[in-house]
C-alpha cells in the first residue's frame, strides 16, 4: 500500500531519496552549475495564473490527443532519463511496466541501462526512442534500426547536450556508474573516444569532445535514413525552431535538459511561447522541465505545447516503489491535470488555450 503522505508529484520525493546512495541521488536531482535554470523550471510555473472558469458543460470531456500516429488518452509522456537500474533494481523494465498499466507513452533513452528489445517487449503503450548524436553514422543507423525494429513511433534527438553541463553536484557527490549498470543499447558499436586535451591547450575546442557534435546537416541525413518522425530534443530558441521548420522536422521539445545543460537558460515554460509562435501549430511541439502539477501540465498547454513530459518525478515514484510508484505518480498527474481542465471550464483539450491564463502571468 502507498503511504498516506503521498499525495502528489513531490511527495515521492523523499522516499526516493531514503533508497538511493547519495550518489545516485545526486545523478538524479543535480542540474548544471549553480543551479539557476534547475530552480527556474519549477518557479516559473508559479509565476503564471489561470482565470479560471465557471458554469461551462465539462460533461464527459477527454484528454486524448494524436501525436505523431499515436493516439494517447493524456497528455503526459515519460521524459528519457538514462540508467533507470540505478533508481530500482529492475529499472526500465519496471517504468515501462508501469507505463503499460497507464497507457502512457515512454521515451527510452539512449542510455537505458535494459536493452531496448527487452523493455518493447513489455510495452503496451506507444515506445519512442531518444537518441544521442554518435561520432559515427553507422552507430546512429544502428540504434535507429533497432529502435525501429522494437516499434518506436518517433526518434526524440537530443540536440543541447553536445558537452554535459558541469554538474557539480553529482561531482562533489563522486558519482560514478556502478560497474553492474551500463548503457547496454551502446554495447558493440563504435562510441565516441575518451575525452583527452594536452595541457595548456584549450580544454574543450582544443580537446576531441567536439568530435561527435551534430549539425542541421546530419539532422537531415537522419531523416532521409528513417522512416520515423524526426523530433529535436532540447530547442529553446525561436530562430533554431525556424530553422528546425526550414529543415523539415517532425516536431520539437522545449527542454533545458532539466536544468542539466547550459545553465542561465531560462525555465522552458517561460521560452514556450516565444517557440510557439513560430512553430505555429506546424509540427507537435513538446515541452518538459519542471512539470510537477496537472495544473502545470494546463500552463504549459494554454503556452502552445501539445504534450509534456515528466522526467525526475516519475524516477521518485520508481526508485520509492517500481512500477507502482511510477504508475501512481502518473496517476496523480493525471487526475491533477483533469481537476485543473475542468475548474477552468475545459472538456478537452482543444478548450486549453491562452486565454485561460492571466496575461503574463499577472492579474492586473
Ligand atoms: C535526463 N534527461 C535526459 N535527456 C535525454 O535526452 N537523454 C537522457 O539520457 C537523459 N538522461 C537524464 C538523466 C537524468 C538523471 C535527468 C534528471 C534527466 C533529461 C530529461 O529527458 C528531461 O528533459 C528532464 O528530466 C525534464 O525535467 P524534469 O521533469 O526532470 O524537471
């Protein structure tokens, strides 16, 4: 049984963190540098209103949405968050147990620490695949091949970590991969070099991290080698998701990384809309970073997302209680999210625009 004091999103919180190493948790919590685009993502959220709305027929509405070619009965996907094992013992296998239970659609990351073949073969709900950019193109055919051989729906390329920010956290914490956890998904292909600069060199363009850096060309060379939907992963400025149009992609995700990149970003809900205008409901547009509210989940409709994802809470819920803690965090996110529909008068999710929300958030 789940206990009494778990009643939303954040209250999994310290479950998790009682059943993790400090290590693990400092992985899972920490974002980059001081923090400022981590504390951002949550706060902005706060900083908007909703008029709320009375009186209006919310008989038998719904949350359903087509995404890509997936039909989905809400809104909310799980976030790719590499290496679930370090969170629960059973790691994806327990996520994706749990996402089949809720018909939620999960996103595996290229660093799963189960084998994508192993975690499809329990999916119930739509699978997609995240794919970090590798040095050869071989290995990027290879992962894309097996992602579509496991029935991934979209390829979700995370394109703003080309260098990992500098996570203090998980560095002051010691973190390192325990030897009985890897990226299994990677094993046998060609990955990139171990980072190496010679000293009184410039420690990043003098180095070889760079190597495997993507551009819009490879972006496009992707696309001509697949089939799926080409979605860009981490685009919170107007002029890339102009040029990401330009360039023919399937949808993108507003996404700081969860505050793990460039810090000094600011919170994605608050570059959303900038996005928005020029996507113009041309392609689906994602947001994640911060969403810990079904209300959150309604902001960041009315601001132009489609569809969200959830990428830490749903980690709590697994590392507290597996799959049961990931469907009941999902479960709560959900009831949350048609609770805040209907008390501003929506009984769908075509009713979630921005005239729902206070101009800028103010109510004056
Ligand atoms: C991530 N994220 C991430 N993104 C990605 O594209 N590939 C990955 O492997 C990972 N791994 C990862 C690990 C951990 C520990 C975290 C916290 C995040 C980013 C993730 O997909 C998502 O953008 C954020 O987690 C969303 O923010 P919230 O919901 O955690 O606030």
């Amino acid at each position: 049984t789940i206990p009494v004091d778990i009643q939303s999103l954040a209250d999994y919180e310290p479950y998790a963190k009682a059943r993790m190493t400090p290590q693990a948790w400092a992985y899972f919590s920490g974002g980059a540098a001081d923090e400022i685009t981590l504390r951002d993502n949550h706060d902005a959220f706060a900083r908007y209103r909703f008029k709320g709305r009375v009186l209006q027929p919310v008989q038998q509405g719904n949350t359903r949405l087509q995404l890509f070619d997936m039909l989905l009965e809400y809104p909310i996907l799980l976030a790719p968050v590499a290496f679930h094992r370090l969170a629960h013992s059973e790691g994806e296998l327990a996520t994706v147990t749990a996402a089949a239970a809720m018909g939620a659609a999960m996103v595996v990351s290229t660093q799963a620490s189960v084998g994508i073949e192993h975690i499809a073969a329990r999916a119930v709900a739509p699978l997609l695949f995240q794919l970090y950019w590798q040095p050869h193109r071989e290995a990027n055919l290879a992962l894309v091949k097996a992602a579509e051989a496991a029935g991934c729906k979209a390829l979700l390329v995370t394109v703003d970590a080309p260098v990992n920010g500098p996570r203090h956290r998980e560095q002051r914490a010691g973190f390192a991969l325990p030897s009985d956890i890897e990226a299994v998904n990677l094993r046998g292909l060609p990955t990139a070099p171990v980072w190496h600069s010679k000293p009184g060199q410039s420690p990043v363009f003098g180095s070889n991290l760079l190597q495997a850096a993507p551009t819009w060309e490879d972006m496009r060379w992707l696309k001509s080698m697949t089939r799926l939907p080409v979605v860009l992963k981490g685009v919170m400025n107007p002029e890339d998701a102009r040029q990401a149009l330009d360039s023919g992609m399937d949808g993108l995700v507003v996404s700081n990384h969860g505050g793990r990149t460039l810090d000094g970003l600011p919170a994605s809900i608050d570059a959303l809309a900038a996005v928005a205008a020029v996507v113009n409901k041309q392609i689906p547009l994602l947001l994640d970073g911060g969403i810990r509210r079904g209300s959150d989940v309604v902001k960041a409709l009315a601001l132009g997302a489609d569809a969200v994802m959830i990428g830490r809470p749903y980690i709590h819920g697994l590392a507290a209680a597996g799959a049961v803690g990931v469907a009941h965090v999902l479960n709560m996110l959900r009831a949350e999210l048609e609770v805040a529909m209907v008390l501003n008068g929506c009984h769908c999710l075509a009713d979630i625009d921005a005239s729902l929300l206070w101009q800028a958030g103010r109510t004056q």
